[in-house]
C-alpha cells in the first residue's frame, strides 16, 4: 500500500506480495459460502493448506496472508483477478 501524503512504499515484506495471488488460490475455497459448515468459514484449515503449500513461511507470515486473504475474500467475494 502506498502511503497518500508521502507516496512511499508501506509494505515491507514483498515476497508474501510475490505469492499472495498463489495462497489465495490455495485458501479461497475455505472462505467460500458454498464450502462453510453452520454458517462458519472453515479458516483454520486455510493454515494448515498455508503451511503445506509454503513451508518455508513462517506462522507470522502464514497468519499475514490469511488475514489478507479474508478482507479481499468478504470485500469481493471473488477469487483475486
């Protein structure tokens, strides 16, 4: 995210930038309406699918991009473009 009054560059770690696209495709089906059980996400499986497809990331990095994931998930609705 770029900063509106100064136009620098926010974000630090710019490999989970890289990937972001590949994890989401990986979690998305656990935030999907059709996929829920009771009216529940089934979030904690989207780590668990995290960790086996990126074992190298760690859990902070693993917990950035499902949370990530999650507000582009209930903003859209969508798989990212």
């Amino acid at each position: 995210m770029t900063d509106p009054v100064s136009g620098a560059e926010r974000r630090d770690n710019h490999q989970l930038r890289g990937i972001f696209v590949q994890a989401y495709d990986v979690i998305q089906p656990f935030f999907a309406p059709e996929n829920s059980w009771g009216g529940r996400t089934h979030e904690h499986l989207a780590y668990r699918a995290l960790h086996e497809s990126f074992p190298s990331l760690s859990p902070h990095e693993i917990f950035v991009i499902v949370a990530a994931a999650k507000r582009v998930f209930s903003t859209t609705g969508q798989p990212v473009p």
